[in-house]
C-alpha cells in the first residue's frame, strides 16, 4: 500500500495534498509550479491529466521534471518546463488556474526580490485562481533566530533564509486583493525550523 502511495503521489507536501482533498485543484486545471526543483509535487498531477507547467532556475532541475513529465505525461511538450527565475516567468498574465509555490519565497535576498516574486506568481494567476504557497517564517520561533539584515535571519538549523511573518503574509493578500481560503497554518520543526502554508484565492475583479 505505501508503495502504491508513493507511486501515484510521489513525495508531495502534505498541505498540497490536503488542497486535493478538499477538491480544490479542479480536474484538467493549468498548473504552475514556479520554483519546481525536482517536481517533487508534480507526480500527481502529471498523472491525472492536469495542464503542467513548471519552471525554475536550474538548467539540471528542469532537466529532470522534462523527464519525470516524459514518462507520466507524454503529451505535454518539453517546452512547458522553462529554465527561468521565478521573478521573471515567461508565462503570460493571467494564465493559471493554480500556481504553486512550495520552499521557495524564503530564498529571497530581500524585500524587493520577495514583492516581486509574489508580484510575478500573482500576474501569472487567473481571476479567481489558487495560489499555494509554503516558506520559511519566524512564527513561534521568534527568539530562536538571528538577525541577518532585513528579514534575512540565521536559523537554528544553520541555514540562512528570508523569513516572514503573519503580519506580512496578511498584508500582502490584502495588497494583491486576495483572500485567504486557510488561516495561516504554521509547522514547528522542534529547534530547527518554522513553515507556513499561505493559500489564497485571487479576486474575480
């Protein structure tokens, strides 16, 4: 059974999955996953039928979703998966029924490039489209981090990363004019890290 699991689902973040359960990612929607990485969350949907696009900015990540794509879903062209920044996407305005952010916003140097990645992922989001994204925040570890400059702290983990927090998350929904489907949901990782899951759905106007 687990064997089966991993088959059809791969290892997708369980908060996307939950977004599955609750019929929130329609059949057939167009996808995208910027900042894809391996596609770790794209197993499932490649296998039943949705419109995958992916991009990202290693040559060798999207190397490997062309070939994952080739093998679950042969009917989708190489060029849906695109070598680019998440800043900077080649996908129209407007051209997703589901973006998808996953371990990625937290890599900003700073606020300008966090604006304009959000900026980015919303421009490619339709009216009335799922954004979903996962990322680094300080919630609940508050005085466990160090201090960098700006929002860049150093975390009990080792690593260095952007960090957000719920008053930012709040404000740039209601900036974008979107709406939070969940309220902010928060995962401590006991003394090393804090993710949160940050789905909104994009105004109709």
């Amino acid at each position: 059974m687990t064997r089966d699991l991993e088959t059809q689902f791969g290892a997708i973040d369980i908060y996307l999955f939950d977004q599955l359960l609750r019929g929130r990612i329609a059949p057939g929607a167009r996808i995208v996953d910027m900042g894809c990485g391996s596609g770790r969350n794209l197993v499932y949907l490649l296998r039943s039928g949705h419109e995958v696009f992916a991009s990202d900015s290693d040559p060798a990540a999207i190397d490997q979703v062309r070939r994952l794509a080739a093998a679950l879903a042969p009917a989708l062209p190489a060029a849906n998966f695109r070598v680019e920044p998440v800043e900077r996407p080649s996908f129209g305005d407007s051209f997703a029924d589901v973006v998808l952010s996953s371990a990625v916003l937290h890599f900003a140097r700073d606020d300008r490039q966090f604006d304009e990645m959000v900026g980015a992922m919303w421009r490619v989001l339709k009216p009335g489209g799922l954004f979903f994204a996962r990322l680094a925040s300080d919630i609940g570890i508050e005085t466990a981090v160090r201090r960098l400059a700006g929002r860049r702290c150093a975390l009990p983990d080792g690593t260095e990363r952007y960090l957000v927090d719920a008053a930012l998350l709040l404000d740039v929904t209601r900036r974008l004019s979107g709406r939070l489907l969940d309220p902010l949901k928060t995962t401590l990782v006991h003394e090393q890290r804090s993710m949160t899951t940050w789905v909104a759905r994009k105004s109709q106007a």
